[in-house]
C-alpha cells in the first residue's frame, strides 16, 4: 500500500509540474477507471483519435491505477490537475446523491437496444444531470451504458435466500449497499484493487460487474459462478473540469463535444455483441466456470425487493431525486412504448 501511495503521488508530482504548461502545450489529461481495451478505454481512445486528427491538441490517457484509485481521479479531476475524467455514477454517487439513481434495481431494462435508445433521448440525462454534475464543477460531457451487470459468487444462486450470510463486494455507494441488503445479502464495499485479492481469501463471497470487466479483470479466476439475475446495466459518465471546459475556445469547445459524440457512437458499437464475446472467452478459459440465468419467476423473487431500495432513495436525495426519479420514469415509459 506504501509503494501505491508512494507511485501515486508521484505521478501526480508529474502532472503538477506540467500543469501550468498545459495550456500552450494544448496537451490534455483524461483519466479513466479501466484497463486497456476495455470499455471506457475505447471511448478515450476514440476522443483522444478524433481530437488529434482534427487539431494541434494531444491527449494522454491514463487508466486504472496509474493515478490511483477512482476517487483519485475525481479529485485531481476538481482539482484541474486533469482536463478530463471518466467516472460512473457508481462512485460519483458520494459526490452527486441522485446519481444513485442508476443503482435502483430493475429500473432500467436489460435490452440493448431499449437502454441505448433511453441514454440517446432520456431528458433526465441530457438535462438534469448535466445541471447537477455543474454544482460539483464539472462539465458533463456523455453518460452512456457500458454492459448488463452479473453477479458472481462462491456459488451459483436463485433466490434471495441463497445471498444469505454472503458479503458481496460493492462500490461506495449507499443506494447500492441498500439494493444488495434487500437482495439479502451482506453489502461489503471495497476498491477495486482489493477485490481480487477479497474474493481470493473469501473476505468477500461475491461482487457485481458487466461481463467484459469480469473477463478482463480475471474475476471469475476467484468466483466462478455467474449469475444473470437482470437488476441493472453498469453506466458511465465522461465529463470535464468546468473551469477549464468554460476557459477554452468556442471552437475548441465545439471540438471536445464533436469528439465526445464520435467516441461515444464508436463505443456504442463496441458494446454490441461484447458480453456474449466475453462470456466465449470466460468459458474457454476455465472449465469450472456455471452461468445461471434466472428465469422469470425467479427473477420476480428480487423484483419485489426493488421498491424499498427506490424509497431509500427518494430518502437520500429529498424533493430534487424523487423529481428526477419521476422523469427518468417517464423517459423510459416514452422509449418501452414506442
């Protein structure tokens, strides 16, 4: 933990002493929470590619671990030590309440094409949060769907009462301690660099994350037992120091959002077809691996559980998340019924 701190702060040390050149240097930082190639990877290559071919500007990509943890990130992020972050809700939820919201079990669908079209037009992500990431300084640029989340544990499971007595690993997130309580079991939130290692010496019994994450992080090396239980989709957020969003030209301006949306078209190709390629690899990989997809009324078992996590929400965020619950609601009705 020592040597982490030690090259952690080093490799801000770097980005402090480069700082106040970054500007004529037009050289900008992106962080992000993931390994090379996955996901919120491929959306900051595909940024860093169309900025670079359509300016002088560079763009460095740092990934997961190399400024620390996500919570670092978001730090040096407010802090204009980065120009540009990419973080999920997940962990902005400490930050930004209502971004829990994406935690709220069952609430949004498990087909691909209905949770794109939702992100594509839902008013409660292209205009309320855009207003609530501001308050925290930060220029939301895109928030979009990354995977389906899966469950894996020590053993597979089909009911609620099986979760009894299990830690299950959680990001630091309340509203999704709160969903995995309901579930029954025993909400556990670690960082992310310790959940190998927990799931390993069976300090923690189970996590969730969509397929790519499990495939890529070797996951279901140390929890081989997947579960498709349909609670949720992983969501992510791309979004910018205010300060230095608002210090820059309307033509750079204009760039940045050019290029938030060419990432995000590409990214959304990406993800079609990811998790069934990923799971292939899993299976491949190791011979001890089930996969359990509940079935309808086994998934209605952790259904009904969802209303108290919604009301604990509605707790956490008052009169502002019960409002953007009722609009998130409405953008999912609009995009279900067409």
């Amino acid at each position: 933990m020592m040597v982490r701190n030690l090259l952690t702060a080093a490799s801000v040390g770097a980005l402090l002493f480069g700082l106040s050149a970054a500007a004529s240097a037009d050289n900008w930082r992106y962080a992000h929470e993931e390994f090379e190639g996955d996901v919120q990877d491929v959306f900051a290559v595909a940024f860093k590619e169309y900025v670079e071919e359509n300016s002088d500007h560079t763009v460095q990509i740092y990934r997961f671990g190399e400024l620390g943890e996500s919570d670092d990130i978001m730090e040096q992020t407010q802090a204009g030590i980065l120009q540009f972050v990419n973080q999920s809700p997940g962990f902005t939820g400490s930050l930004i309440p209502e971004a829990q919201i994406f935690f709220i079990p069952y609430l949004l669908p498990t087909d691909e094409e209905t949770v794109i079209e939702f992100f594509n037009n839902s008013t409660a992500i292209h205009e309320t949060f855009p207003e609530l990431y501001a308050e925290q300084g930060l220029e939301l640029l895109k928030m979009y769907p990354e995977g389906e989340m899966v469950v894996t544990l020590d053993e597979p499971f089909t009911s609620p009462d099986d979760l009894r007595g299990k830690n299950i690993r959680t990001m630091t997130n309340p509203l999704l301690s709160e969903t995995y309580r309901a579930f029954g079991a025993t909400p556990t939130p670690l960082p992310w660099g310790e959940v190998y290692g927990g799931l390993q010496t069976n300090i923690i019994q189970g996590q969730e994350n969509p397929i790519f994450w499990i495939e890529s992080g070797g996951l279901y090396e140390v929890s081989p037992h997947l579960v498709f239980t349909g609670h949720g989709w992983f969501t992510t957020a791309m979004m910018a120091n205010q300060d230095f969003f608002d210090g820059l030209s309307e033509e750079d301006q204009q760039l940045v959002r050019d290029a938030t949306e060419a990432a995000y078209e590409h990214t959304i190709e990406h993800i079609s077809g990811l998790a069934d390629d990923s799971l292939a690899a899993i299976q491949e990989a190791s011979d001890e691996v089930t996969v359990t997809r509940l079935d309808e009324e086994q998934i209605q078992a952790f259904r009904e559980r969802a209303p108290q996590v919604e009301e604990r929400f509605v707790e956490m965020t008052g009169d502002r998340g019960a409002e953007l619950l009722e609009q998130f609601k409405a953008d999912l009705e609009a995009v279900t019924n067409e």
